[in-house]
C-alpha cells in the first residue's frame, strides 16, 4: 500500500469521531464536554509529537507517524495532518455548537464530510482522475463527484440512523453538507481545508434545519 493511500485512509478513520464526541455531549449535555475532549486530544498529541522531534518514541503514535507521514513531515511537523482534523472538528463545535446553539447532528454531519468527503475525493483523484476541473487544475471532476457520494452516503445513514432524522430530510441535509463540503474542497483556497470543509458542511445542514 503506497503512502498516499495509508494517509488517506487514517483521514477516513476519523469517521467515528461524531460518534464518540456525541456521546460526551449526550451524557454531560453541554458542548463543553466535547469541546473540552478535543482541545485535551490537541495539547495531548501536541506533547507527544515534541517528544518525537526530539526521538522519543512513544508507542503507537510514533508508528503511525512513520507509516502515514511525509519524511519532510516527520522532522518539522509530526502528525500535523491529525492536528489540522481534529482543529477543524473543534473550530466547528465552537461555531454552531457554542455560538450558535445547534443540534449535534449539525456538527456531526460536517465532521463526516471532512472524513469520508475529503479522503475518498483524493484517493478516486489520483487512482480514477482524468479531467480536470475547469477552476482547479490541481482536482479532477471523477474524485470531487465520488468523494461528495461517499460523503453523502455517510450523513445520510448516520442522520437516518443515530440522530432519528426522517429518511426525506436527512437525503436532503446530506446532499446539501456532501454538495458544500466539496464545493470548498474543489476550490483552490489557501486556508486549509480541514477548517474550510466541517464548517461548510455543517453550515449547509444549519441552513435547511
């Protein structure tokens, strides 16, 4: 397996964080437990990846940074794609949980387009890309269209099945998250798309609730 591909699918592996930060916000009822939860992730894999800089090698992180990162990665910035997910996945629990006061299904919907949309939109990229978006030269339509189906098919079976959403409604919120998420993640932005892709998807879904 080439290393893209390792990459891409530890990105998709970040599927089940909805579920998880879900239960946390369930159980104490407050975005603050989640948020709480995410922000200790964030200076906890913070400290361990200082601690690789400086070759100390802790147990299972130290083995996912050398099969899943770039060589440059590994001495400037160890598990930075990690921390870029997971900042994204906090900066959307603060805008529409916190500021803004929406179901947790808002958030979690966006969370899945980063996960499912965003890997799988690279992976059919380099494996099936052949032509070129006409705004974009770096992305090809073949990956934005599978990457936004995976997407889709993610926020539709987790809305109809662990949020209680009718089948009609949750088709319609999980076209419009897929549809914005990987509107941003097709555009050639500077800002990265870990940020950009929760916040749009969870925004689309915001809109029509």
């Amino acid at each position: 397996m080439d290393l893209e591909t390792r990459r891409q699918l530890i990105h998709m592996s970040g599927a089940v964080t909805p579920f998880y930060l879900q239960f946390f916000y369930e159980r104490f009822s407050s975005w603050l437990a989640p948020e709480a939860l995410v922000a200790g992730m964030l200076l906890i894999g913070y400290c361990i990846a200082l601690l690789y800089k400086r070759g100390i090698r802790l147990p299972v992180f130290a083995t996912l940074v050398d099969i899943a990162e770039r060589e440059d990665v590994k001495k400037h910035s160890p598990g930075k794609g990690t921390f870029r997910f997971f900042s994204g996945v906090l900066a959307t629990m603060v805008v529409f949980g916190s500021l803004l006061g929406a179901p947790f299904f808002v958030v979690g919907s966006g969370i899945l387009v980063l996960a499912l949309g965003d890997s799988m939109s690279t992976l059919a990229g380099k494996k099936l890309g052949r032509r070129r978006l006409p705004y974009n030269s770096k992305k090809s339509v073949e990956g934005s269209l599978i990457g936004a189906g995976y997407a889709f098919l993610g926020v539709l079976l987790y809305l109809t099945i662990f949020c209680s959403v009718g089948v009609s409604q949750a088709a319609a919120l999980a076209f419009a998250a897929a549809a914005a998420g990987m509107l941003v993640e097709s555009l050639p932005l500077r800002v990265d798309d870990n940020f950009l892709i929760p916040l749009a998807g969870s925004a689309a879904v915001y809109a029509f609730i």
